[in-house]
C-alpha cells in the first residue's frame, strides 16, 4: 500500500510540474501576442501608435492570462496636422486561455473605451462584451504558423457618446461579427469567410428631430457575408500592405495578389442585406476565374415597398425628389408592384465572356480583362536618382 501511495504522489506532482510548465509556456506566448500586436499598430512613419504602461501574467493554476495595462492607441485624423489627434484608451486588454478548452482564446476587456481628441472627450459603452479566437493546434508548438482559424465577436448594447461621454450620438442594439481564415488554402478549399450582422443601428431621438431623419432614425438591420475560395495568402498580403507607406505601391500589391489569385481559380461570393423603415434590401453576387484569369458570375439585387420607402425620404427631404425621379425611371424596366410588397425592384445580372445579360436581355458586350495594363497603371515610377520604388511581390 505505501508502495501504491508513494507512486500516485509521484504522478501527482510529475502532473503539477508539467502543468505549471504548460501555464508557463502558455502565458508567456499571450504575452508575446501582445507585444506583437501592439507593434504591428505602430506604423513605420509613426503617425499611428500604440502605447501601454505594461504586460504582466497570471491565472495560475486554472487559466494562463496575459493583460496589456493601459493600452492607448494614438491615430491621426483625415486633414488634420496636429499631433496626437485621436486617442483610444481602456484600462486593460486581456487575452486567456482555459485549462478546460486549450483552443479558445478569450479577449477580455472593460464596457467602456474612451476617445480624446483636441476638441474634445466621448466613449463607447457596451452593455455585453464576448470574443474568442480558435487557435491552430498545429500553431501551439510553432510560432511560424498562424495560430488563429476562426474568431467570434458578440457585443450588445453600444452606445456611442460625445460631449464627454453626457450626450449619446450612436446606439447599436447588437453587433455580431465571426470570421474564418485558412491562410495555406489550396485552390480547392477557403481561404476567408467573413459575416457581420448589425442591428438596430439609431441616432438618438434629440439627433432624429433636429435632422428630420425619417424611420426613427433607425437601420433595423445590416448583414455582410463574403466567402474567398482559393489559395491567397492573407495574412501575408495584410503585412505586406501596413509595411508599405506608397498607395500606388499598395494597389500594385492588392492587384498582383488578385491576379495570383485568379490565375489559380479563385472564387468569391458576397451578399448584403438592409432593412430600412418599411423596405428590405438583399444584393447578392459571386465571381469565379477560369484558366485564363477571366471572370464571369452573377448577381441579384431585389427590394420591396420602394414606394413607401422613397415616399418618406422624399417627404423628409424635399430636395431629394428630382433624383429619386431620375432614379425610378432608369430603373423603370426592373420595377413591379403587388399588394403584398408594394413597388418591387427585382434586377438578375450575369457577366463573362458572352456579355453582360441583365434579366435576360444582354446589355453589352465584355472585353477580355487585360491583367497587365492593371498591373501596368499602379507601377510605381523609378526615382529621380535612379532608384526605383518599393514593388509589391504577387503570388
């Protein structure tokens, strides 16, 4: 029996030292995550910066914890010269890990952030934050692989608020974004998924009536989804872009990822979806490319009681009528009326080599895309001094 008891206090602590050892592996790697990541929002020029007072660990023994204190992200606004003009700040981020479900990263941070900008001081409250990460399994022992495949945001609540956070602009019932990402995708498999979906998305009610906004001055709804099928490195073209200042150079690497992308098959597909006041919106649409680097697909916009819906807008905002006008009549072949949806619009197009047909009828003929001329508009120039500047390496 002292046999048997001096063996299981030997497992017990061989457990205990492995363990503490995972934790301690665990929570140093979050804290690398952090230092990374607040590097990566640090532009080379500097005018994008992130600061913080320090990263300190814990959770033992239960969870491995790593929280960046004081995190404050400095941006520069559009037209504006001075120094310092947007600053984001919260009291902690906080990344974890539980020893129950090793592959889920948690981000834990307070209900509120506040912004500072020269005129002044707001924040944005959430009433419920939650959002994880799903970590490769292969990334847990390899720091050269991507560790992330999926992340889940769900934040509820959000309102936006200026004057030093006493007067309410924006409110948002619910946000809920997920996305996936594969960067080793092959031709075959997908590469990203991306879904967001807004709703109740209000100005206040002192905003609607000094305004006039129809609706309330509410979008009931809001949804995105894209899926990227085909090998695209994203996470690579993503530090490609942040490490390149010119934009011409950056076009030049979005427009050589494209045609790697394209020249291996790539597909997409999207859809949008709005519902405002009486009217419902849904376009949706797909793109695939043959050997050749050649796109054709389709898309289809549908929307229904777009009498009531331009009727308020119009009645709101008077000037506004000439152009609602303009705009029934070039889509006057596409418009129809029933009882139950009142004017509906209902366009089916479709594109590639034998044209552009819309509802069956072709519109117009589709010229091959020539991928060197595209190329060929966002090469950069080669500096007076002989240097040339920085190209974007294509897949």
């Amino acid at each position: 029996m002292r046999g048997f008891l001096r063996a299981l206090a030997g497992i017990v602590v061989v457990v205990a030292l492995v363990w503490a050892g995972l934790w301690w592996y665990a929570q140093a790697r979050l804290q690398a995550a952090l230092k990374l990541y607040a590097s990566e929002l640090t532009s080379p020029d500097g005018t994008t910066s992130m600061s913080y007072d320090g990263i300190s660990g814990g959770g033992f023994p239960l969870a491995a914890t790593a929280t960046l204190n004081n995190p404050r992200l400095t941006i520069p606004l559009p037209g504006n010269d001075m120094p310092s003009p947007l600053v984001l700040g919260m009291s902690h981020v906080t990344l974890r890990v539980g020893v129950l479900d090793p592959l889920v990263l948690h981000l834990d941070m307070p209900n509120k952030i506040t912004g500072h900008v020269p005129q002044g001081d707001g924040a944005v409250t959430f009433g419920k934050f939650s959002a994880t990460a799903t970590l490769n399994r292969q990334a847990l022992f390899n720091p050269n692989i991507f560790p992330i495949s999926a992340e889940d945001a769900d934040i509820s609540d959000i309102n936006v608020l200026g004057s030093s956070g006493s007067i309410q602009v924006l409110h948002i019932d619910r946000l809920h974004m997920h996305e996936t990402l594969n960067p080793a995708a092959n031709a075959g498999q997908t590469s990203l998924t991306l879904a967001e979906d807004l709703q109740g998305v209000a100005l206040p009610d002192w905003m609607t009536k000094i305004l006039g906004v129809p609706f309330d001055g509410k979008i009931e709804h809001l949804g995105l989804n894209a899926s990227f099928s085909g090998a695209l490195d994203w996470v690579g073209l993503a530090q490609q872009l942040k490490a390149q200042t010119d934009e011409n150079a950056k076009t030049q690497l979005l427009v050589n990822a494209a045609h790697g992308w394209a020249k291996q098959g790539g597909n997409a597909t999207a859809a949008l979806s709005v519902t405002l006041g009486p009217s419902t919106l849904n376009a949706s649409g797909d793109v695939k490319f043959d050997a050749n680097a050649q796109p054709s697909g389709q898309a289809e916009v549908t929307a229904n009681h777009l009498d009531a819906l331009t009727s308020a807008i119009a009645a709101a905002y008077p000037s506004t009528q000439n152009d609602i006008n303009q705009a029934e009549a070039q889509l006057a072949p596409y418009l129809s009326a029933d009882r139950d949806n009142g004017q509906v619009l209902n366009i089916h197009a479709t594109y590639g080599a034998s044209g552009v047909m819309v509802n069956g009828q072709k519109m117009a003929d589709m010229p091959p895309l020539d991928w060197n001329e595209l190329t060929s508009l966002f090469t950069p120039q080669a500096s007076g001094d002989g240097a040339a500047a920085p190209q974007g390496s294509g897949p």
